[in-house]
C-alpha cells in the first residue's frame, strides 16, 4: 500500500501533478512533525552509540586518546570488580526481579477482593513509589541501622534478631530488595489493571463447574494476565541491569563516605555486595577517568540489555499497526 | 423438616461463615501491609522532629517536638539545591512536551513508510540504558565547556523523549480519527488540528507524561551526578550527601528526606487519576 494512499480517497480524479504535489506535501509533513526527535535521535542515540563502540579501542582520558586495539576488552576478562558487578546483578534478576512482580500480584490481586478502603489502600501502597530513590534509600538505612534504627528497636523489644542489613555484605542485598518491594507500586498498578480486565463471565462459568480458587487463578486468571507478568518482568530486569542509585547512596550512606572533599567512596560497599555495572561504569569513567574501558563496560550492558530488548519488542509488535478507526 | 432442607442450611450457613471469615481474613492482611508501607514513612517523620541527641538513641517517640528542624534544614546549600532541582525538572518537562507531542502526534496519526521501524526505534530508544551512551555525550558537552552543569542533561529534551513520545503515542493512537478528519474536512491545517483538536482530548496523557517528566528529573541522581559541580548540584545528590556534610545528624536528615518527598506526595494527591492512568498505560498493551 502507498503511503497515505487510504487518506485521500480521490486521488483518482486528480491529475498526475496534483497528486504528486499532495505526495510530497504529506511527505514534508511527516518530516516536520518528526524532525526534532529525528535529530535528536542522531544526536543522542545513534552518534554516541557508534562512538561507544570506536572509544572502547582506545585509552583515553578527555585529554588523550591512544589507539590500543583490544587491551580494554581483555582487560575485562581479568577485571574482577567487572565481574563481581555482574554477579551481583544476576542475583538481583534471580531474587529481587521475581519477588517484585510476585508481589505486585499478590498485593493487586488482594487490592481486587478489598471492600472497604480500597481506594485509600491502593494510594498507601502506591505512594512509596513516587518517594525519590535516594530518599527512600537515606531512609532505609536509617531505618535498619542496628544502633539506632526503629526497625531494631522493635524487633530488639520482640526478640527477634536482625541482622545489620546495610554494613553486612551478605545482608546488603537483601536489604536493597526489601526496599525495592516497598518500592513495588508501578508493578501493582499494573497487574490491578490486568486482573481487572479478566472478563468476570469466565470466573462464573468455572464457579458453576465447581472450580475451586486455586484452580480458577491457575487455569484462568494466569493465562490472561501473563503478557502482562512478562512485561513486567522483563521491564523489571531492564531496569535492574541499571540499578545504581540505591545501592551507591546505600552505600555512601551506610559507610559514612560521600562526594565532600577528602572523602572519596569507591562503589560496592560493604565489600562489593552492592557493586552493579553502571556503578563500576561510573567509577571508571568518571571517577578514574579511564573512558576507553568505561565503554567496554558500556557495551556489555548494551549487549544484555538488547536481548531484553528484542523480547519486549516482539511482544510489541503485536499491536504495533492498531490503530483506531 | 426434611433432612435434605436441613443439609442445605447447613451448608448455606457454613458458607455465609466461611465468606465473613474470609472478608476478616482479607482485611485484615490489607491492614498489616498497609501499616507496613507506612511504618518507614512516620518513623521518618518521627525522628525529624526529635533532637539531635535523641535521634541518635533507640527512641521511637520525640520527647520534645523541634519543628524547628525542618526550618533549621535550609541553613546549609539547600535553597540552591532546591532551586536548582527546580529549574532542571521545570525546562527539561517543558521542553519534553514541545518536542515529543508532534512525533508522538505523527506517529500515531501519519501513515508514511517507515513508521512502523521508526516506533521500534522510539522503544529501543526507551530501553536503552542511559550509562550506554554516557562516555561519548560527557566528552562532546565537555567540548562545548558545559559539564559542571545541569545543561547537558536539559538541553537534550528540545530533541525529543523516547518514553513520552511511546506513552502519548499509545494514547493518541485511542482518540477517534473522525474528529480530525472533520477539522481537516473544515479546512484546519494540520498543526491547527493537532492543537485544537486532538491535543485537547489528550490532555490527561499529556499531564501524565509531563508529570513523569518533572518527577524523573526531580528523582534523578545518576545524570546530576555525572555533570553537575557542587554548585550545581540538586536536591538528590544533596540529600545523598547531607549524613556526611551533617555529621550523623538523623534528625537533620530524616527532615531534609521528608522535604524532598512532600511535593511529589501533594501532587500525587492532586492528581491521582493522571498517576493511575499513565501507569496503566504504558503496562496494559504490553
């Protein structure tokens, strides 16, 4: 089909000229309403994309720049803190990712059975959400120190002991992933639209045959809602390859340590439990101002990230040409 | 009575209790983790309001309420902090919105060839990871002799937004195409279709992408962190910094935390729906 062939339904009648005129016309219409993204797609995706790739040969440092082939790709293969990083991204996947859309569905699905106050629920649950992440994480830290925390207070009055979350590295994580479940409110929303949108005629029909709760989430709610569960979870792990804020303020928090003269922090504390990519990224790019190695760092992050890319996008595709009527 | 009437009764009694007891079972979990989201929240409120001494022993409940912290919070850099969040959230969400609604606008209206590949790329676009392409962006501003500020990061917005471009488009894609085509059959151009009368069927997407817009760059730490000098710094690197630059003043910093979180916490209350809707919107489709 040409473009725009559908619009004008009387190309027919027209002369060869006019049409092409009207053509080219719709042609620099498109290009009008497009062009400032277009530039800027160039600008601040294409370019710096293509100059990742050339920066990642060479040794550079904002003043010189020297050609040295593959050393920075090397590199990685004996750079520790590189893979450190990367292991502590793939526990986040395999912990924090799942648990978050679990319990957005959880909480979602308990949202659907509320009565009473749902409505002031749904604003308690969602609200940590908005809370800017560094706010959230400055809190939390305060919250679970053990000397001064509320959260030991309490626990200390129960008896039940817990553990130094923020100053212990096999504690860290979990610490983080407890504020990332606070922090579970776009994940319900979500699924609450998702579980809303089951029709209510599939549910009766399966009540008649005598299906009990379980089976009905299993056999009808899950089906329907899961392009939404694998939305989420993808989303959820595309965003936790670029987990940077909380635990770098975690960690500056909790080890005392921040940008203020004299006092440098190195990310991963305590012990290189919280140290992600981006955070290693930032460190030798910005920090050391070894950009060249900054980039591989940059490409890899790049690589995974497309892979999960190409997932959601498939899923996308799906409704890529709808359009209303 | 017979023994069958009974039987159903009985059962229609059991069920009437076992209903109740779920309904108690429910809210009652509805409650606890109500009470869990908010217990972060008044503990911050709680030890913002306690001495400095205080803060720092187990106590839950202030003994005497020093309001005066909050006051006392903006003695150091943070009225620059704020300002200087202020203006980067503010430019960066207006021009967001002047350069996204017409693409959005075009690719959801416009029937061209390409248009298909060049949605992939606006998602492709939102996906990417912003460290990706941090190293080469650093080095062309710090040609122009811009790092050290916010410009870098506000600058970009008057090229469009990979994200707003996405959600406003799923959103306009929904708008009848009848009305357009009615103002065209009028003889309305089409940027004068677009503003008069698309643009203001859409108003709650755009408010939804304007607010995710301001709220992205008021919680933004990483891109302010990259770029901005001390002078530049905004309210979240500030508050990141504020336990050290404070010694271990809680008290201080629960309050300078709760000043940061109050204006997303008012607008979230003024507008609740647009925060509800836009979420949905970007999730439902996929």
């Amino acid at each position: 089909m040409a473009p725009g062939s559908l619009r004008v339904p009387f190309t027919g009648t027209r002369t060869g000229t006019a049409a092409a005129r009207a053509r080219r016309r719709r042609r620099l219409r498109v290009l009008a309403f497009l062009s400032p993204w277009l530039v800027g797609f160039a600008l601040f995706f294409a370019y710096p994309l293509a100059a990742t790739v050339y920066f990642s040969f060479t040794r550079y440092n904002l003043f010189t720049l020297e050609y040295i082939g593959l050393d920075n790709y090397k590199y990685l293969l004996h750079d520790g803190e590189a893979w450190t990083s990367m292991r502590n991204t793939l526990w986040l996947i395999v912990v924090l990712v799942p648990l978050k859309v679990l319990f957005g569905l959880g909480t979602a699905q308990l949202m659907t059975k509320v009565k009473r106050g749902g409505g002031l629920l749904r604003s308690v649950l969602y609200v940590p959400y908005l809370i800017p992440p560094v706010s959230a994480t400055v809190a939390f830290v305060f919250l679970m120190n053990p000397g001064t925390g509320p959260f030991h207070t309490i626990t200390d009055r129960l008896g039940i002991p817990l553990p130094d979350f923020f100053n212990d590295a096999p504690w860290a994580k979990p610490g983080l992933t407890l504020l990332a479940l606070w922090a579970v409110g776009d994940v319900m929303i979500i699924m609450l639209a998702a579980l809303l949108n089951v029709p209510q005629s599939l549910y009766e029909a399966a009540a008649i045959d005598g299906a009990g709760a379980w089976s009905r989430f299993r056999h009808i709610t899950l089906p329907t809602i899961s392009p939404v569960l694998a939305f989420s979870a993808v989303t959820g792990v595309i965003e936790t390859l670029q987990y940077f804020t909380q635990p770098m303020v975690a960690g500056k928090v909790a080890s005392g340590r921040a940008d203020l003269p004299g006092t440098q922090y190195s990310p991963g504390y305590p012990d290189g439990s919280t140290l992600t990519l981006p955070q290693w990224l930032y460190d030798q790019g910005f920090r050391q101002f070894n950009m060249g190695y900054a980039c591989v760092l940059a490409l890899v992050m790049f690589a995974i990230a497309m892979v999960f890319t190409l997932f959601l996008l498939r899923q996308f595709r799906a409704f890529a040409g709808e359009e209303a009527s | 009575m017979t023994a069958a009437a009974t039987s159903r009764q009985r059962m229609r009694s059991g069920s009437r209790a076992r209903r109740a007891l779920l309904w108690v079972a429910v809210h009652a979990t509805a409650v606890a983790i109500g009470v869990m989201f908010l217990a972060p929240l008044a503990f911050m409120a709680l030890t913002a309001v306690m001495t400095d001494r205080q803060a720092l022993t187990g106590d839950l409940w202030p003994r005497n309420w020093e309001f005066g912290n909050f006051v006392d919070v903006f003695s150091g850099d943070m009225v620059r902090w704020t300002v200087n969040s202020v203006v980067y959230a503010s430019l960066s969400t207006v021009f967001m919105l002047v350069s996204s609604v017409p693409a959005a606008y075009a690719l959801a209206r416009f029937r061209f060839r390409g248009r298909n590949a060049a949605l992939v790329v606006v998602i492709s676009a939102m996906m990417l990871p912003p460290q990706v392409t941090m190293v080469p962006l650093y080095i062309v501003w710090s040609r122009f002799e811009l790092t050290g500020t916010l410009w870098p990061l506000i600058i970009p917005q008057l090229f469009g937004d990979a994200f707003s471009i996405f959600l406003l488009r799923q959103f306009l894609v929904t708008i009848p195409r009848e009305y357009a085509d009615a103002a065209r059959v009028d003889g309305c151009g089409e940027l004068r279709t677009m503003l008069r009368v698309v643009l203001p069927m859409a108003k709650p997407a755009l408010a939804a992408v304007a607010l995710f817009q301001f709220f992205y760059c008021w919680n933004d730490y990483f891109r302010p962190l990259v770029y901005a000098d001390p002078d530049h710094w905004t309210l979240a690197i500030g508050v990141a910094t504020f336990r050290q630059a404070h010694r271990v003043e809680w008290n201080l910093t629960m309050a300078a935390t709760l000043l940061t979180i109050l204006p997303v916490l008012i607008v979230f209350f003024l507008a609740q729906r647009v925060f509800i809707q836009g979420v949905t919107l970007t999730g439902v489709k996929g």
